[in-house]
C-alpha cells in the first residue's frame, strides 16, 4: 500500500506541475484563493462583529469593535483589493511570458 500511495503521490506531483506552467491556471488558483479568504473571513466578521438591530447599531459604536473584528475586516478588504489588483497584473503577466517564450523560441503554455 505504502508504494501505491507514492506512485500516486508522485502522479498527482507531475500533473501538478505541468498545470503550474499554464498562466490562466495560475490566475484561477489565486483567484480561487482570495475569493475564498474574503469569503470566509467576511462571514467571520458578520458572524462575531455585526449585530443588526437598533441597540447593536450603538453598541457597536460604544465597543468600537476589538482587535479581532479589526483583523478579519482588514483580511477582508485585503484579499478583496488583491483580487482587483490580480486581474491587470495577470493580464501584464501574461504578455510577457508570452513575449519572452517568442524570444527564446519555447513553446506557449496558454
């Protein structure tokens, strides 16, 4: 059993790293990644730090929220703002493998 799994460890690793080598597999597994930081970290923060009625309105004004609302509000602008700033960077990223591989004569992974 021990030997199968390392066979199978080993393919799951050399299909891996062909995919790697893709751009657009690239930009959706950090696309992937962020929208699922913000997701996550925003049902956090409207589970722990939101209450929706008219006392919570001021008491979460007397309260000022904590430390740990603060961080997973900040998580979530952040990787929010990623996403934004990924999809020109990508598209920056992508034009220049593409220019490099014609000048070195490699074939494009697209």
């Amino acid at each position: 059993m021990l030997i199968k799994m390392d066979t199978i460890r080993e393919n799951i690793t050399k299909i891996t790293e062909y995919f790697y080598g893709f751009i657009i597999y690239r930009f959706l597994l950090t696309f992937i990644i962020l929208h699922s930081i913000h997701f996550v970290t925003s049902m956090v923060y409207f589970d722990m730090c939101m209450d929706i009625s008219v006392p919570g309105f001021f008491r979460s004004m007397i309260n000022g929220h904590g430390p740990i609302c603060h961080t997973l509000l900040t998580i979530c602008y952040c990787s929010q703002t990623n996403i934004y700033t990924l999809l020109g960077l990508s598209t920056i990223n992508s034009g220049i493998c593409w220019v490099s591989d014609k000048i070195m004569n490699k074939p494009v992974n697209n």
